[in-house]
C-alpha cells in the first residue's frame, strides 16, 4: 500500500501533467458523475459512476463498485481513498463519457492536484471538480443570484484556483475548479448547466444515489462479488 509520504510526493509529481484548457469533443453528447458513500459501520465504500445525456440529463449507464477502504484518512489526500473503487465502476461502464465532474476539488486543493486532478490525469479523459465545500482558498463578494461567481483565490500565492459558484438563488455556494483538459470558465459553465433544479449537478446528485445503493446492496449480500449496478 502505497504511504502517505509517498501519495505527497506522487502528487507532486502529476500535478505538471494537468492540461487547464479545454480538449473537449464537439459537440458534447455525454457527461459522467462520480461520488463514493462510506459505511458509517463498517471500513467499506461504495463508488459510483453516473453517465447521462449531456442535453437530456437522461440516465444511460451506470456502474458502482464495492470495497475496503485501502487508504487512511488524511485531508488533502482523499483522492488515494477514493480513486480505486471509482476506478473499477468507471472500467464496467458500457458507455465511455466525453466529460466527468467529479464530486471533489481539482485545482482547489493544497498541493493543485485533487480528486478530480487525479482522476483526470489517470484516464486521460475530460474531469470537472465541483465540492460541497471549499476545500482551501479564499472568495469575497459572492452575488445572491443563480449564476454569481466569486473567484476562489489561494491564500499562499494568490492564485486563481477556481470559483465559487451559486447555482440556485441564496443558497450555499458550490466550488468549481479544472480537473484535466478543461477551463475554468468551461468548468464554471458546465457545473451551472447541469445544476437544473438543486443545489448539486445532476451528476452528483445521481452518483450519489447509485452508491448509497451499491452499498446497501452489497452489506445486504456481503459474501457476493463487489456489487454492481
């Protein structure tokens, strides 16, 4: 198993190879959703992964994957507990989705290379991060109106990490940032698009769902394969 000194310095090392513009198939015809539910009872996880149609927000595939948690919890290195079991839901998915957000940071992270950095980097594929909450960074001056973006700046160098976005009117913002072969301003866009009725994107809303069920399938039938939805 790998260390967390280690996960550090692998962080480190991919982080140069995210692409912060985008290289995003046109027209986009399909968007993915990635989130994981932890067992409060147990040391198991549960990932998920949610592909729709990009105009429609119709399901047309999904896939979950059951397992251990291989990795202790450390903030600011979620992604080594999270990437395996969105890893194998994302091999059993039947449709390859030409866009991700993953419910995760990206660029919005310590070292710049969160979830949505590492899962994009590893597959190669188009990733958005949009988290529930902010993960670091500093944003002021946030409008009350759907659509009002505050740019999300890091304390240490100031740098443009991503934005806090409203995606419903007076409600609690949510945190976009570029995870792989996508812009902030693409990114921002998107995330808006796909919040159609709540706070959280479709996406996220959907994968949620599929790994709460995914983990209640799999501790229904624990001396099954992983479950798979």
């Amino acid at each position: 198993m790998i260390t967390p000194t280690d996960a550090i310095a692998l962080q480190e090392q991919l982080r140069s190879q995210v692409i912060t513009t985008d290289m995003l198939p046109h027209p986009i015809r399909t968007i993915a959703g990635t989130d994981v539910e932890y067992d409060k009872d147990t040391n198991l996880i549960a990932g998920a992964v949610v592909v729709l149609d990009y105009e429609t927000l119709s399901v047309l595939a999904v896939a979950s994957h059951c397992m251990e948690v291989s990795f202790p919890y450390i903030p600011g290195l979620f992604s080594f507990r999270e990437m395996p079991p969105l890893l194998e839901a994302y091999r059993q998915l039947s449709i390859t989705p030409d866009l991700i957000i993953c419910d995760g940071q990206g660029l919005a992270h310590q070292r710049r290379f969160g979830l949505a950095c590492h899962f994009g980097v590893t597959l190669n594929v188009p990733v958005i991060g949009c988290g529930k909450t902010r993960l670091c960074g500093e944003y002021h001056d946030l409008g009350e109106s759907r659509g009002s973006i505050a740019p999300l700046i890091a304390e240490d160098d100031q740098a443009l990490i991503g934005n806090a976005l409203r995606t419903q009117n007076s409600i609690n913002p949510v945190f976009v940032s570029v995870g792989h072969k996508v812009s902030l301003g693409t990114a921002t866009d998107i995330v808006l698009k796909m919040a159609t009725q709540y706070r959280l994107p479709e996406t996220t809303r959907l994968a949620d769902h599929y790994a709460r069920l995914a983990l209640l399938d799999y501790k229904s039938a624990p001396n099954t394969p992983p479950a798979s939805i």
